[in-house]
C-alpha cells in the first residue's frame, strides 16, 4: 500500500499560493503543507551530467542512473550498486541529493534564481 506521493499543484494568483504556503491545505481529511516549487539544477536523464537535458545530449548511449554503467536505467540489474560517473564516487547515485555536486549546483541555482530563497511568492503583504 502506498503511504507517500508526491504532487504539483498549479496556482495562478500569487496571494493564494501564499496562503496555502502558510496555512496549508486539507485534502481527504488530511492537512498538507505545500512549499513553493523551487528551480533546481538541471541534469541530463540520459548521461547524469548537469547543465543540459537528455533531448540536447550530444553523447551516444546512455548511462544508467544507478551503477554509471552504459545502459538505461530501466535495464539496471545491479538497482543494489551506487555509482556516480559525474564524481566518480560509489558513496551515492546520480538522484541522490546530498552529495557535494548537487548541493554546488544548487547553490548555482539559487544565485541564478533569487526567487529560490523566498519560501512565498513576492505581494504587497508584509509577511511574504
């Protein structure tokens, strides 16, 4: 049975999603606590390599997100083996978020995108 998953809502009135944000929302009997849908680093889907996506790759084959080997993901049979080509490291795999690259290119992110430290939207109410 699944117990966790993960949804997008879209809000088009800034104030609203800050109220949501805020206040969270009930859905089915349950509260949830909505965050703001921040930019994050873009990374290939096809070479685990940051800064392009998989339909701009230039290399041929792909690289599996789990052990770094030439093949697709889908095709992994070693799910159990970590590897991360970008860094050369068997300490995590290319999804893992807390690993030194991904938080350096998080960090790229922000900068680029200011609107990534805000937890609201920007409005005329003082608290956002």
């Amino acid at each position: 049975d699944q117990q966790v998953a993960y949804g997008l809502i879209t809000l088009t009135d800034p104030s609203t999603a800050n109220t949501a944000i805020r206040d969270g929302i009930t859905m089915r009997q349950l509260k949830l606590w909505p965050k703001k849908n921040r930019k994050e680093p873009i990374r290939c889907a096809k070479y685990q390599h940051y800064g392009h996506i998989a339909k701009e790759c230039i290399k041929n084959g792909d690289v599996c997100v789990n052990c770094s080997n030439n093949h697709r993901t889908s095709d992994c049979t070693t799910k159990d083996k970590q590897f991360y080509a970008s860094c050369k490291s068997n300490e995590h795999s290319s999804w893992d978020h807390n690993f030194p690259t991904y938080t350096k290119r998080c960090e790229e992110t922000n900068r680029r995108y200011p609107d990534n430290s805000m937890p609201y939207f920007p409005t005329n109410e003082d608290w956002t």
